[in-house]
C-alpha cells in the first residue's frame, strides 16, 4: 500500500515549518517588546500555517488508493 502525496511540495512543507517556527518565536519576543496586542497576529499566522502542515501530513498519511469523498 502506497502513500498518498500530500498538497505541498517538499520544498513547501520546508518553507512553512520555517514559517511557523519564525512566527511562533516572533510571537512571544514582540509580546514583550510592544506593549500594544499586535502580536496576536502572528500568533494566528503560526496557527493558520500549523493547521497546513497538519494537512498536508493527512494527505501524506492517506493511502494513495483512497478517495477524497471516503
């Protein structure tokens, strides 16, 4: 039984874990830094590209076979 591919590329899938992990570790220093609520977005921006990640690992984690509508 095959994998299936997942919707991002390997190169991809390496930009957005750089992307998350450069949002999550800005998210807490801006936090400190500015005293204003502005680093809430890139709390969101960690989330919204995590939430990516996790599926593209579903897709990966499908067996190739499988249909989307299953």
């Amino acid at each position: 039984m095959q994998q299936g591919s997942g919707i991002l590329t390997t190169r991809q899938r390496r930009l957005a874990w750089l992307g998350f992990l450069l949002a999550a570790i800005q998210a807490p220093v801006s936090a400190k830094l500015v005293s204003d609520s502005s680093w809430l977005f890139s709390l969101c921006v960690a989330l919204m590209v995590a939430t990516v990640i996790i599926a593209d690992d579903a897709a990966r984690r499908r067996p190739a076979d499988a249909h989307s509508g299953d």
